[in-house]
C-alpha cells in the first residue's frame, strides 16, 4: 500500500510515518510540501521524494493513501485532489475550512469510493475508550450532559505566520472543538440538532489575527453539550493542555482527565472508583488496520463529514454573533 504525504504544516504527518515504520504492508512513496521551511522541518531526511507541489507528486506517483496535513486553509484543496487520484485520505483535523468545502469533499468521496477519515485521537485515548464502554454497558443510564474543555499552549514564538491569519488558519470554532463535537456525535448517535458559538480575543496584541478561546453550545439529539476551548493553556504548566470531559448520566457521572490518563466514576448505587483502563493504540493505527482488513475505518467518510459540519456551523455562528443554527447529517 503506497502511502504519501499532501502537505506538512504541523507534526501531526508523524502519524503516517509511524505507521510506515509499524508495518511491513505500508511504503512511503513521497511528500509535497510548497514551504521551504515547512519541509525542512517536518521532512527533513525523508527517505523518499519531497515535491514542491501535490500536482507534481501525484503526476509521478500512483498513491493509495494520502496523509494530508498541510496549511489548514489548502487542505480541502488536498483532499480533493488526493481523492480525485483514487486515494483513501486521512487527513489532521481540519478537515477544510468552510461548509462549502465540506460538500465538496462530501460529493467527491462518494463519486471516489474512497474512505475520508480524519484523525480524531479523542476517539482512542483510554479513558475515552473505557467511558465509551460503560455508556454501553447502561452504567451511565440515558446520557443527558456533556461538557467538555480544551486548552492549549499557543506557543506563539513556533507559530508560523499563516497560523496567526483567519485565512491560513480558518477559525477556532473549525479547530480546536472538532475533538470533543465528534465524541459527542459518536456517543449519542445524533444525526442533527442545532449550535452556537461564541469567540474571542484576550491577547489581541500579541496576535491580533486570531482568535484565541472559544465557548459552544451544542444539541445533539436529546444531550446538551458545552464545549470550551482555547489558545490560553499556561505556558508554564506541564501539560500542553489540561483536557477533560464530564459525562452526566440517568445513573452516574464519568469524569475524563485525558492530560494525566485517569476515569472518575460513581453511579446511585456504587462510591465513585478509578475505571481501569484499556492500552493506547496509535493514532491512526485504526485507519490501517481497517484499509488491510478490507473494511470501513471506524471513524468512517461520514463521522468526519459530519464532525467538520458541526465544527464549521459553529464557526459560522461564532461569525453572525452567536446565534443558533441547526445541523444534520445529510445538509449538504
């Protein structure tokens, strides 16, 4: 299986090189990347062709499998090329930057036949793998709340400059709350339900470009979830951000600490404990595994649609000041 690299803005590209580095099934063929910088930093020593542009690497290369994870606004851009070359894509998050985008990339999957998966670590952290089986098993009962946070250091003097600009980066509410709309999605099953977002800028001298924290409200089905992220995580803190979800149930409540690895529990009949928890897979372990075995990733072309509209429909909100809008699966 022939893998290849559409763009390398962020060290999320690691994620296939590993993959390349687990399995014997897996070559990776080449890489584009149009920035000097960027390519000598994320591809530097690359034991395969680097290209100055995706065009070029796919005029020479037959590519079963493009990673795409270059500058957020030119992604969508990538994956439709990649698809159009007869590539599965996996791509970091985001996925695209407008809702038009989406349908794009909606319209061209299906035409491809080919798996979109985006990256979505949340889904397999453990603790997050071990909350997903008690809400199965009934230990939660009915899940009713969801509220979820997300900080993280900005780092700002290792930022490259596109990722200061709304048009390189494409909005915070299309970021950095993807994570926690598609555990909230993947945990109820809704298929539509509304959003609304608001966001701001505390440190508009140091990067006036860019919004630095979001806050959103998000119905999906017959939960309400809350969703608060940001670029504000404390620099000396030693977590790049202290990520955590509550899950409110019918019977119980499970707190997640995603940064230090923990799952808090406690039902109407049983003192809270410390759920155990199951071994981390890699983060995109699942997608290879699945393109081998001949089946559907389990964050399959939809869920990454859909996660990406909802994440997109809140940005739109957070852009008209905050109103409520509705979302479902089949709006494009």
């Amino acid at each position: 299986m022939r893998v290849a690299i559409l763009g390398a803005a962020h060290p999320h590209v690691q994620y296939a090189l590993d993959e390349v580095a687990h399995r014997d099934e897996l070559e990776l063929v080449a890489a584009a990347e149009a920035d000097p910088q960027m390519r000598a930093q994320y591809l530097d020593g690359l034991p395969a062709p680097v290209y100055p542009s995706i065009p070029e690497l796919l005029a020479a290369h037959t590519v079963d499998v493009a990673l795409v994870a270059g500058i957020y606004t030119h992604r969508a851009q990538a994956v439709l090329e990649a698809l159009a070359a007869g590539a599965h894509v996996l791509a970091d998050k985001p996925l695209c930057t407008s809702l038009d985008q989406v349908d794009a990339i909606s319209a061209a999957a299906a035409a491809s036949g080919r798996h979109v998966s985006l990256v979505l670590e949340k889904r397999f952290y453990p603790p997050t793998l071990a909350a997903a089986r008690l809400i199965a098993d009934g230990v939660l009962g009915e899940l009713a709340l969801v509220a979820s946070t997300g900080p993280h250091k900005l780092n700002l003097g290792a930022r490259p400059e596109w990722f200061l600009r709304r048009d390189g980066y494409g909005g915070i509410a299309a970021d950095l709350p993807v994570h926690d709309i598609d555990l909230v999605l993947h945990l109820t099953g809704a298929t539509a339900g509304t959003v609304s977002a608001v966001t701001g800028n505390v440190r508009a001298a140091e990067h006036p470009g860019l919004d630095d924290h979001v806050a959103l409200l998000l119905r999906a089905g017959q939960v309400t979830a809350t969703v608060e992220a940001s670029w504000l995580s404390p620099q000396a803190a030693d977590v790049h951000g202290h990520y955590r979800m509550r899950l409110t149930g019918s019977e119980g409540t499970a707190e997640l600490d995603w940064a230090y690895g923990r799952l808090h529990v406690a039902t109407h009949d049983r003192p809270g404990w410390a759920e155990p928890l199951p071994p981390a897979p890699r983060p995109a372990q699942y997608f290879f595994d699945a393109l081998l075995d001949g089946r559907e990733p389990e964050i399959t072309t939809a869920a990454s649609l859909l996660a990406t509209r909802v994440a997109l429909t809140a940005q739109a909100s957070a852009d008209t000041g905050g109103r409520q809008l509705d979302w479902a699966a089949d709006a494009g």
